[in-house]
C-alpha cells in the first residue's frame, strides 16, 4: 500500500504543479480573473491533498497497511478528481453545471481525512 500511494501521491504533486504553471504561463492570459480564482482554487486544493496522498502512505508505512488507510486514500484521490477536476474543467470552459461535481469532491475530501483519523485512533496505546 506505501509504494503505491507514494507513487500515486507523487504523480498528483507532479500534476499539481505542472497544472499551476499551466494556469500561471498559458491560461492567466486567456480567462477572466474570476476563472483564474476557480482555476487557482482547483491547483490549491490539488496540491493539499496529494500532500495528504504522501501522508497517508508515509502513515501506511509506519502503522501497517489498514483499510481506514485506504479508504483515506482512494477518498482524497476521488475528491482530487472530481473538486480540482471539475474547477479546471468549470474555469476553462465555462460550462456552469460541473460546479454540482465539485461538492461531491469535497465529501470525499472530507471523508478521507476523517478515514485518515479514525485510523490514528484505531492504533494501540503502545503505537
């Protein structure tokens, strides 16, 4: 589980940035500032929660593979596809309706780092 969600993590940072620059050198150029916030908004929380991805391996690593862990991970990488996905997609095409998706990613935002909780609070005294 470590292995895969530091690839994982590292694969979202990477994108995080990359989209980042993209908005900063390219898109900036193209969109109005409200679109640029929504895109800004879409890097920033991008970039937060592949962190957490990181963290979550790192924890996998140190507290043994659980499934609380897991799910925490496959959460925040659903909510960084469906939050972060559709800001970008919403900022650069302007089509309204994919702001209902993004609530439904910052459920799972929340729910991952609830996962990522209950799992510290399953360990032993002794952990």
């Amino acid at each position: 589980m470590q292995r895969r969600w530091i690839i994982v993590g590292s694969i979202m940072m990477l994108l995080a940035v990359a989209i980042g620059a993209f908005g900063a050198h390219i898109v900036k150029a193209r969109i109005d500032a409200d679109a640029l916030a929504v895109y800004e908004t879409g890097v920033k929380y991008h970039m937060i929660h592949a962190v957490g991805l990181l963290i979550i391996a790192l924890a996998a690593g140190q507290w043994g593979a659980s499934n609380r862990l897991r799910w925490a991970a496959r959460l925040l990488f659903t909510g960084i596809i469906l939050f972060s996905g559709s800001l970008y997609v919403l900022s650069l095409t302007g089509i309204r309706v994919l702001g209902a998706i993004t609530p439904l990613g910052g459920v799972c935002f929340i729910a991952g780092w609830v996962c990522l909780a209950w799992a510290a609070m399953g360990l032993k005294k002794e952990d």
